[in-house]
C-alpha cells in the first residue's frame, strides 16, 4: 500500500456533529464482518437529496477530476464535506438557525489508491491545511462504479451515518470556516 492517509478503524469524534445510524446490518458484528475493515469516508449534500441516498445509495456523475465519467466524490474529512459547494447549508424560518447534512460512509479499499485520491479544489491560499488529520494533497477520493451504465455505488461504499449540523449563525461563521474566506 502506498501511503494514503486513512482513518481505517474508527470514525472521526465532530463536536459540532450530531450523528444519526442508518441501520445497514442487524448488529455491530454484522457490520463489523462486512464493512469493519473499510475506510471511513465523508459525502457533503443538499438536503434535498437525502432521501434518494437514504432510499437507493450514492449516484454517480461528473465532477472537476473525471469530467467525462460518472463517479463518485468522497473525502477522508468532514471538514471538506462541510464546505457549502458540498453540504449546502439551510435556514429554518421557524427558529433561525441553520443546518448541514453530511453523510458518514465506508469505502472499499479496493476501490481506493494513489490514482483516484486527488488534491483539494477549493482554497485559494493554498498554504491553508484544511484538516490537520490529513494532507491537502489527499482529500477527494474519486470512486469509479464497476461499468460506466451503473448509476448508484452500493457495493463499493456504504453510507452508514448520518451527520447533522446545527448551528445559530451561517455555518460560514464558524471557527473552523475561517480557512475557505482565506
């Protein structure tokens, strides 16, 4: 193996993340059997597609790193996932505040290697570390699905969590924001 920065074993502790099981086997040694030795991965999204990952997986389709083919973008850290273009951030009118949906995924290994984990696509100070557990160099993993005409990723990742953010002000007020204004 080369020396890809994962988090193997445990999921990421997130202060400011409420977190949600998706139940996806029938007890923790189930899960543990099938997918304990995956890597653990992070999905920003709309809410509004929520549902349709709930319901049928991650789809894929083309992004900045595999324009002419459809995958799927993960990343090592919810830091990144956080950022808006990925986890959009919406207002409750009732109560003023605001939320993010990030979903908590496990991927294959065989899916993951040198070739499909990609730098970083939005600083603009590129000297800015996003997430200390990991490099700058390493946090978009790009999975491809076995052929091209499969439209949703269910065998190679595993969305397993729910990850809710809530918050009193717009998330890009946060503390940990500071580096996407930079």
């Amino acid at each position: 193996m080369h020396s890809l920065c994962v988090d193997k074993i445990s999921a990421q502790k997130h202060l400011s993340w409420t977190r949600f099981d998706i139940k996806v086997a029938e007890n923790e040694n189930e899960f543990e059997s099938k997918w304990g030795h995956w890597y653990v991965a992070y999905h920003g999204t709309k809410s509004n597609f929520a549902d349709l990952i709930l319901s049928s997986g991650l789809t894929t389709g083309p992004g900045c790193w595999a324009a002419e083919e459809k995958v799927v973008y993960v990343s090592p850290s919810i830091e990144y996932c956080a950022h808006p273009r990925y986890a959009e951030p919406w207002n409750n009118p009732n109560n003023g505040k605001y939320h993010q949906l990030v979903f908590q995924c496990r991927v294959n290994p065989k899916c993951l290697n040198v070739d499909n984990t990609r730098p970083e696509t939005l600083l603009r100070n590129k000297n800015v570390q996003i997430d200390k557990k990991f490099s700058n160099k390493q946090l978009e993993w790009v999975i491809r699905p076995p052929s091209q005409h499969i439209q949703y990723i269910t065998d190679d990742i595993i969305c397993y969590g729910l990850m809710l953010r809530t918050t009193d002000g717009h998330p890009e007020q946060l503390p940990s924001s500071h580096r996407w204004k930079s």
